[in-house]
C-alpha cells in the first residue's frame, strides 16, 4: 500500500510539472482583410462654432414678425409675466443658462434678432424646415425639435422681455 501511495504521488507531481511551465508564443489575431481606420483630420467644418454660439444679427427668420423695436429699458411688468410663461411652457426643454434639450436663453439676443427668436417661438415647425440657422440648432440638438406651444404674440413678447434679463 505504501508503494502504491508513492507510485501515485509521483506519478501526480510527474503529471503536474508536465502540464505547467511551458510558454506558448502568441499568435497576432486574424485580420479578415480590415484595414485601420485612417486617422480622422480636422476639417474646418468640424471645428466650426456650433450653431448655438453663432452670432448672426441679420437673420429675422421666417413667420409673423417682420420688425420689432425693443425699448432701452425693460418692461419688469412685462419681463415677469414672461418668466411665469417660460416657467410654465418651457422649462421642459430649457434652462435659463445650460444647455438641456434646448439652447439656453441667456444671452440669446446678442446673438440673434428679436424677430428671429418671437419667429422661433411662434413658428418653430416652418423655422426649422426654412431657416438655415434653424436647421443648424436642430441638428445640433440631436434632431429635438422646438415644440410649438400656441404661445400668442403677446406671450411670445413677454417672454423675450424676460429674455432681455437674463
């Protein structure tokens, strides 16, 4: 019985020296004819100021208002019943100064005409099919487009005074 133990274990340790410690070299992976991708080059489309960060004070964009003159001084009354109607029918899209679904809107009118935001607040569905700028946000924005909420002229115009203060 002895004999046996030690035949056994030797044959054991015999077995296990012989399955370990040998290094295989390994084999570079199969290619399938795919080449590298080529390194991608920056073009001066892609390092473009996205659309939100355009400034462009010429557009007055597609829809019912055609020229608006804003006062020197803000209309507070005015401003307040635009923060209620942002509140209300916006922040569901928009924050006051992130980005989120929408653009924020602070500071909205140094970058575009009154016009074009009481257009793109009145009619977001003919903006986006007509206006270059747009159609630039909307792709921007991963194609979320501007809900039109039947805002009236005059709800529209109080909340770009509200605009006006942030």
């Amino acid at each position: 019985m002895k004999t046996t133990l030690k035949l056994m274990t030797v044959l054991f340790v015999t077995l296990l020296l012989s399955c370990g410690g040998k290094e295989e070299k390994k084999k570079e992976p199969i290619s399938y004819g795919r080449k590298e991708a080529p390194a991608k080059v920056e073009t001066p489309e892609a390092s473009a100021v996205p659309a939100s960060k355009k400034v462009d004070l010429t557009n007055k964009g597609v829809g019912p208002i055609t020229s608006l003159d804003l006062e020197a001084t803000i209309d507070q009354e005015m401003a307040a019943k635009g923060a209620e109607v942002f509140k209300k029918m916006c922040t569901a899209c928009h924050r006051p100064d992130k980005k989120f679904i929408g653009p924020p809107p602070t500071g909205i009118l140094e970058r575009r005409t009154p016009e074009w935001v009481m257009n793109m607040i009145l009619n977001p569905e003919e903006m986006v099919k007509k206006d270059p700028l747009a159609k630039e946000l909307l792709i921007e924005f991963n194609g979320s487009p501007m809900a039109n909420q039947n805002l009236t002229e005059e709800e529209a115009r109080s909340v770009l005074e509200y605009f006006r203060t942030l």
